[in-house]
C-alpha cells in the first residue's frame, strides 16, 4: 500500500530486545514468554539490557528516553543507528528496517539519515574543530570547499564560528559539545541520537545549551531521540518521554501526562520531586465551571443559573462555545429589572482573568489573585475549558507537592455527562450543578 | 627417597633440541631459495648504506646529525650531536660507528615493517593477541646469542645473520605498543565514526592511527634500541662496525679500543633515542595531548 512519506514515524521500534551473554537465546526464548528478568533469569549468565521495547518517534518532535544509569538507555539509542544489532525486533529508519541491512547499507543509511551527539563529546582530539564540524560531511566524500562552508554555517549555528582553527581541547565543555551538536548538524540528518548528550556539563552551563539545542529545533525541526537520566532535563526537552527500567519501557507520554498519571510507582517516585508548577499547566488544575449560559439565552436565564449555583458570575459563551466573558449578579439582576433581552450588552471580561489552557500553574498565581472570580481557562480554539478558582489553585498546589501516587480518583459530579473540564464547556447552558460538590483539583485522574 | 631418586632417573630426554635442529636442516635443505633472497636483500640494503654513510667526510655527516638535532630539538641537542659525534669522529672507529649506523637502521626499518602491521592486526583480532603475545614473549627473553646459530645456518657468517638476528630480537616492543596504542583509543571517538558511517578502513586511517602515532612512536624508539643492543653481539658473527671493533678488543684484550667502541655506541644510541623521541612528540595527537594537560 503506498504510504506517503508523511505518515510513515521517523522511527519505529517493534518488539525490540538486546540480552547479553552466552545463552542469549535461552534468555530471549524466558523473556518473550513473560518471564520478569530478575526471577527467571537469574541463573542464566545474560543480561537483559532491553525488553521488549515498542514505540515510534514522530517526524519534527523531541522523544526523550529517561532512566536511570543500567536501565537501558544507551544500550536502546545504539540499535537505533545499528551501533548495536538487537537480538530480536526490528528498528525502522523512515520504514526501513536496519536490522536486515549489510555493512555497507547500514553505514550508507547513518549518512544520510542519523547523525549522533555522544555523552562525552567523541572529539577528534588531533583534529581542528572545523575539521571535526566536518567530519561526517568527509566521510560523505564532499569536496573540502563544500565541506568547508557547511561545517562553518553548522559552527555558526551553534555559536562558534571564531573556533574553527582551535583543537577541541582549547574549548570549554560546553563548548566541545556544541562542536558535537555542529558535527551533527553539519551532517544535514533529519534524525539525531543524543546520547546523555548534556550530562557531562555543569548544570548552568546544561541550562544553556538546552535552550540552544530548543531553539535550534525551533528553527531546523529535527526529530531528535534524547537520552538522559535527569528528569528535569527530560520535562524541558522533551515533546514526549519514555521511562525505562530495567531493560523496559514503562511509561511513554507527555512530560504532563507521566507527572499527572503516573503508570506505576516507580514513575511515580522519579517524579516525586520535580517542580510541578513549571510543568502542570492550566488544564491540569482546572475544574468544570459552575454556571455556563450561552448568550443568546438572555438575562433571566443567567439570573437563574446565578440564583442556582450560589456564585457571583456566571460564564457566558457565544458560538461555538467560544468564551465571551462573565456577567455578574448584579449585572443580570439590572438587566431583568431593566426588561432587556441580550446578554451580549452586559458581557464583561472584566471580572474574571483568562489564561490560555497551556500555561504552567506558576504563571497563573497573578492573574488567580487579580480575579473577582474564578479565572477562565481557554483552549487554542478560544473555548472555555474550564475555570481555576483561588482554592482550586491552592489545593492543586498542596496535592502536587505530595506523592502522586496517593491521589485517587476523585468523584466526579453524578449528573454530568462529560467527565472532563473541555467536556461541561460544550454542555447545555442550563446545566443543573451540584453546588456543594467538592470540586476535584486534579481533574486528570477523573475515571475518564 | 630411593622411589623418588628412581622416578628422578627415569625422566626421558625430551629431545626439542634435535626437532629443531631437524626443523633447521629440514628448512636449509627445502627453504634455500627463500634464505638466499633475504640474504640478497638485506645486503642490497645495509651494504649500499653503509657506503653511503661513509662516503663524505666524517665532519660533513657531523654537521648533517648536528643540524638534524637542532631542527628537531633545538640548538642544545644540535650543540651536543656536534661534540659527542665530534669526539667519535676524532677517533679511528667513525666508519665502523657509521656501518653499525646502517645495520641498525636497516634491521629497525624490517623489524617495524614486521611488526607495525601486526601489531594492527593483533589489535583487531584478540584472538590472534591471546597467540601472538606468548610468541613476543619468547622472542624477547630467549637469549640473543641463540639467534645467532640458525642464523649463520642459513646465512653464513656476515652482516646478514647479525642483521636477522636483530630483526627478530628488537621487533616485540613495535608489536606491543602498536597494539597498545591503537587499543588505549577512546572507544566513544571510534564509535563516533561509526556513528557517521565511516568504514572500518577509513577510521582506521583517519582516526585510530594518528591517535595510536604517539605510542607507536615509543614503539619505534624501542626498537631502534634494542637493534643497537644487539650489534655487539652481531659483531661476533662478522656483522662488522662497532660490534666487530669491540669483540676483537675482547679477544685481544685491548681495553682502551673496548672502551673507545662502547663510547662511540652510547652516543650512537643516545642521538638516535633523542630524535627518534622528537619525531614522536611533533605529531598531531602528541600536540593534542599536551593541549589537554595544559587545559
């Protein structure tokens, strides 16, 4: 079936496996029927260092793998290029699946299509650093002009065209590295491997070429597999992270979603300390808004959802669910009083502060004090998500900072459909609420 | 103690004497073409250098090492190859000390054509290490003096036994510290190269070698000295030069013309340790390494 090459992943790994030893086969044969490698494995002289492995990478996103040192990482990053042949499963290259290339095949692919940034650097020492900029363009086989020019545009964009005459060991660390980041570049993959590519530096100096290797990705859009064992680094970097453990993948989501619902205990643990405000955002702490009227259904209508849900301001969407604004109270009170018709007159965006649904928890502290009332959370398409109320915040503050684990699912409102925030947006204005029902603040764990 | 002494006596004679004394007439008979060849060659090699090395005045060849050192060392080095090549000059053994000169040029040059290639080899294959290793081994402790006899077996007395002799004797240390070398690489560079798709040749060409240069050069000045080791006991065998001036003053018992001999070849050794050790440090890797101790 001809696919186009849109929908074909970067990379796709399937059933991925790597054991070490004498009896790997033995091993393979334990693993695949589901044996856990601590108990039947024990007496066999293997080491599984990857099990079972399944994921695919999409084209232009950062896939971080995250675990800790012997979980697997790098032994999984180097059957990516085929440093490393598995010893069962398939890696596919842009649908092509390496593990069945010759020698020759295999290196022409890395040419062309993977380059990779090491942990601690992989320097020629004896060579310039233009030199070494230019290495893969080399073993490519360019004339050295050609060379020459994309391996100084590739030090240029990382910052270190006055370098190229240096050798590496008359560079910084960080400076090394981002000479491995221009080697990389230079190469003109659409696939880069980092393998623990920042770790070796000092955490400012971490910090810094993060952001160049973000701000890069901005401008190139390169799908980059990261291998680190730093959390942090994995939330910052990372569109999506996969958690390995001992040889397997436990968990593969957004940095969001691992923090918010963590599959197991040990993620659970590993993201015990982490500043969640910096990575939860709005639509993590946001709870389903008491009263919701369309505008077009008039004053009295408000009136009586106000009346209904005890609050002072109900929030008013307009076509297509599309947030407008509140109306007070006294507003809706006036307004019968007055005979009028259209709540769109007395449509206010004064009483409650909008956030978008994707800025972190951090940032929503200012505008929650600002607000009369519950801040309104508005998805990219401009409709009500939901609504942060101060307590609402101030919970989700103190249940982020404790075990994740401990958080069950909290009970959602019996008489609502949609389970989700997003979902009570597109329901009907008229929504009878359960006003004494004790809001949940984490409404990601919600049975959905 | 009877049964022990009787167990004692009953010991046979393991013969390795004879089967290699077997293997040598065996290969004198069958190999003769073979050993001819090397001979020719060798003595196409040493002999033409030898003359060469003779041919101007001692004086000139003097100034020619004196310059040698100053351009690789500096005027310190060039000043002393100046006096102590001076001094060896003043003496009436400067042809021998230049034929002793060409012999251990020549041995150095096909005991590193040896070695260099299998030391690569050897590094590749840990295999081949585990065999090759145990074999250097032997080479190096077997007493020099033993090379000699199946040498003048095959060759008859001259320069090209002694010359043979000092080619198997001086060629461990190249094999060793290539291998050495070529394993002290870092692994992540070589995988680096890999990464980008460079074929095993070209990383061993581009990568492996010029970082392995700085030890294979130690290699290679460790095999220069044990080639000048060995020309004494190669005069013996009618190698000529040095060796030949110092064991005549043995059998003559002239100590002054020992002593004149022995001077003359540690200053030989000295010079050649000097600039063989220069060479080693104006490499690429060699610079690279002394950039990152001072960083």
């Amino acid at each position: 079936m001809p696919l186009g090459m849109e929908t074909v992943s970067a990379l796709r790994v399937k059933s991925l496996y790597k054991v070490y030893g004498n009896r790997a086969d033995k091993a393979m044969e334990l693993l695949k029927n589901g044996a856990h490698q601590d108990e039947k494995l024990a007496g066999l002289p293997v080491t599984a260092a990857v099990v079972d492995a399944n994921f695919e990478v999409r084209r232009g996103e950062i896939f971080v793998v995250m675990g800790l040192s012997g979980s697997g990482k790098s032994t999984l990053i180097r059957m990516l290029n085929g440093l490393l042949a598995p010893t069962h499963g398939t890696v596919e290259v842009d649908g092509i699946d390496i593990t069945k290339l010759k020698p020759a095949a295999l290196r022409k692919l890395r040419r062309e299509k993977i380059s990779m940034v090491f942990q601690h650097f992989a320097l020629q020492p004896h060579r310039s650093v233009l030199d070494n900029a230019s290495y893969a363009l080399e073993v490519a086989g360019l004339p050295r002009d050609e060379r020459r020019e994309k391996a100084l545009e590739a030090l240029r964009m990382v910052g270190l065209d006055g370098w190229a005459d240096k050798l590496p060991q008359e560079l910084s660390g960080g400076m090394r590295q981002r000479v491995g980041l221009a080697r990389a570049l230079a190469a003109g993959t659409d696939i880069m491997l980092m393998d623990e590519a920042f770790s070796a530096l000092d955490p400012l100096i971490r910090r810094e070429v993060q952001d160049q290797l973000l701000e890069l990705q901005a401008e190139l859009g390169k799908t980059i597999v990261f291998i680190t064992h730093d959390l942090n680094e994995a939330m910052r970097l990372g569109d999506r992270i996969a958690v390995m453990r001992a040889g397997r993948i436990v968990q593969i989501g957004t940095a969001e979603e691992i923090l918010t619902d963590p599959s197991n205990d040990y993620v659970a643990q590993f993201v015990a300390d982490v500043d969640r405000t910096r990575i939860l955002t709005a639509s993590a702490v946001m709870e389903r808004p008491l009263g919701v009227v369309d505008v077009n259904s008039g004053p009295r209508v408000a009136a009586r959802v106000l009346r209904e849900t005890q609050t002072s301001a109900v929030y008013i969407t307009g076509r297509d669910k599309r947030y407008l604004g509140t109306v007070t109270a006294d507003a809706a009170a006036q307004a019968v009083r007055e005979g009028r018709k259209n709540l769109q007159e007395i449509v206010s965006t004064e009483y409650a502060r909008t956030v978008d649904d994707t800025t972190p928890v951090a940032d929503i502290f200012a505008p929650c004090a600002e607000s009369p009332a519950p801040v309104a959370v508005v998805d990219a398409a401009g409709r009500l998500a939901g609504v942060i109320p101060r307590v609402t915040l101030l919970s989700a503050l103190g249940s982020i900072s404790t075990d994740v684990s401990e958080n069950t699912a909290t009970p959602e409102p019996t008489d609502v459909a949609g389970t989700t925030p997003a979902a009570s947006g597109t329901a009907a204005p008229e929504v009878p609420v359960q006003v004494g029902a004790q809001a949940p603040a984490r409404l990601t764990e919600g049975p959905a | 103690m009877n049964i022990i002494e009787r167990i004692n006596d009953m010991l046979p004679y393991v013969r390795i004497g004879d089967a290699f004394t077997t293997g040598v007439d065996w290969s004198r008979e069958h190999l003769s073409a073979v050993f001819d060849g090397i001979a020719a060659t060798v003595d196409s090699l040493v002999e033409p250098l030898a003359s060469l090395l003779t041919t101007p005045p001692a004086i000139v060849m003097v100034l020619i090492f004196a310059g040698l050192g100053w351009w690789l060392r500096g005027w310190k080095f060039g000043l002393g190859t100046a006096l102590g090549l001076g001094m060896v000059a003043g003496m009436p053994i400067w042809d021998q000390t230049m034929s002793t000169l060409a012999l251990v040029l020549v041995s150095s040059a096909l005991a590193l054509l040896l070695a260099v290639p299998l030391g690569i080899f050897i590094a590749e294959n840990p295999r081949a290490s585990a065999i090759v290793r145990p074999v250097l081994d032997l080479m190096q402790t077997m007493p020099a003096f033993v090379y000699l006899i199946p040498a003048i077996f095959f060759f008859g007395v001259g320069v090209v036994p002694g010359a043979l002799a000092t080619v198997v004797f001086s060629m461990p240390p190249g094999v060793r510290l290539t291998e050495l070398g070529l394993r002290q690489v870092d692994r992540e560079v070589v995988e680096a190269g890999e990464a980008f798709g460079a074929s095993p040749w070209k990383i061993l060409l581009r990568t492996k070698l010029p970082l392995a240069l700085p030890t294979i050069m130690t290699g290679v000045n460790q095999v220069i000295m044990l080639a000048l080791s060995m020309v004494v006991i190669a005069g013996m065998v009618g190698a000529g030069g040095l060796g030949e001036v110092i064991t005549t003053a043995l059998f003559r018992a002239q100590v002054g013309a020992g002593f004149e001999g022995g001077v003359a070849v540690v200053i030989l050794a000295v010079v050649l340790d000097r600039l063989t050790d220069s060479i080693g440090a104006r490499t690429a890797a060699a610079k690279a390494q002394r950039a990152m101790q001072q960083a």
